[in-house]
C-alpha cells in the first residue's frame, strides 16, 4: 500500500511538473501583445526632393503588436510603433523634418513551437504599410504612403508561463513620392528601415 502511494504521488509530482514545462511552449491558440523600444536605422541615398538629394535620420521611438497561433509552429502579428519624427538633412544642412507610422502584417514561424523551451525564436514575413504625414519640408509638398515587404527575426525568452522578454530586427522596404500641391511628382523618398527593438511579450 505504501509502494502504491509513492508510486502514485511520484506520477503526480511528474504530472504537474510536465504540465508546467509544457506551458512554456507555444502551441496553437496562443495569444500575445508586446510592448517596447525600438531603434529605426534609415538608409536614404535614393531620397531626393526638387533633384536635390537628402539623409532621413534615425529615430528611437515605442513599438507594440499583437499576435495569434493557429499552429504549434505558425502564426500571424500585427505590429505598429509610435509616429516616428525623422529630421532631414542636406548637404547644406537642416531640411526639415517628416513623421512616419508603420503598420506591418506579418505570417511567422516559431520553429521551437510545441517544444518545452524558455527559448522561442521565430521569423516572420509580410506587409508593410507607412503612413507619412506632418511633412516640414516646403510649403504644398507631401510624401505619398507606401507599400512593401517586410521581413523580421525575433527571440522571446519566458521569465513565466505568461510573461517573455522580447527581442527582435526587423528590415522593410519603403519607398514612396513625393509630390507638390498640384500632386505633381518632384522627388522620392527610399528609406528600407532597419528596426531593432526589445520589450515584454504577455501570453494568454
């Protein structure tokens, strides 16, 4: 009788114990939303207004996204940031400034998905959308939006059950027009941000 307790409270002890490693997986029907900081690094050599080429510096900002597994390996997110305010500059100095918002949509895969591990990497494409607006560059002039692809790698690394540490880099492809009050073409603007961010990841 004494053997069967034991027996028995060890299957228990094990039981949970395999039950709690298990939730550090992802698995399908996972839901998560993240929040953090992320660093844009600008690259503009195409960009130019008026046949005058310009830099779009980089800007640190706040990033957040939300997330859904339909698979133990596969899943879909929808991230955004704040509006970032970029400077512009010309050889001669300060051309002012334009803000720009992204929106991505993207299709992941968690290649350590359905395995016990506080390691979850994943990389993910999509599509990118930019919203330019508050253009101070000169009077009736606009930057169009843009469309692209995106494409990003990341790392959570689980603290708890519900609670991750993020990491992540990310590379789009944004090149839109820039017109005059008449909508009339006179330049472009080619930024293919790289973005590197980090923050916490909470999974329901």
């Amino acid at each position: 009788m004494n053997q069967f307790k034991i027996v028995s409270a060890a299957v228990i002890t094990a039981g949970f114990a395999m039950a709690s490693q298990a939730a550090l997986a992802y698995t399908a029907g996972d839901v998560f939303v993240r929040g953090g900081v992320a660093k844009t690094d600008i690259a503009s050599d195409d960009s130019n207004v008026g046949g005058a080429d310009f830099d779009v510096e980089s800007e640190n900002g706040y990033s957040y996204g939300v997330g859904y597994l339909f698979h133990d390996k596969f899943g879909v997110e929808l991230n955004s940031g704040e509006g970032y305010e970029h400077d512009l500059t010309t050889a001669a100095g300060d051309a002012g400034s334009v803000e720009r918002l992204p929106v991505n949509a993207l299709f992941n895969y968690y290649p350590m998905g359905g395995v016990d591990s506080r390691i979850q990497p994943y990389v993910g494409v999509g599509l990118n959308y930019t919203n330019f607006y508050s253009e101070d560059i000169a009077a009736g002039v606009k930057v169009d939006d843009s469309y692209g692809a995106i494409g990003q790698a990341g790392l959570d690394l689980a603290v708890t059950d519900n609670i991750l540490l993020n990491g992540y880099v990310s590379y789009a492809d944004v090149d839109a027009d820039i017109t005059d009050g008449s909508g009339n073409n006179i330049g472009a603007v080619d930024i293919d941000p790289v973005t590197v961010g980090g923050g916490v990841t909470y999974r329901f």
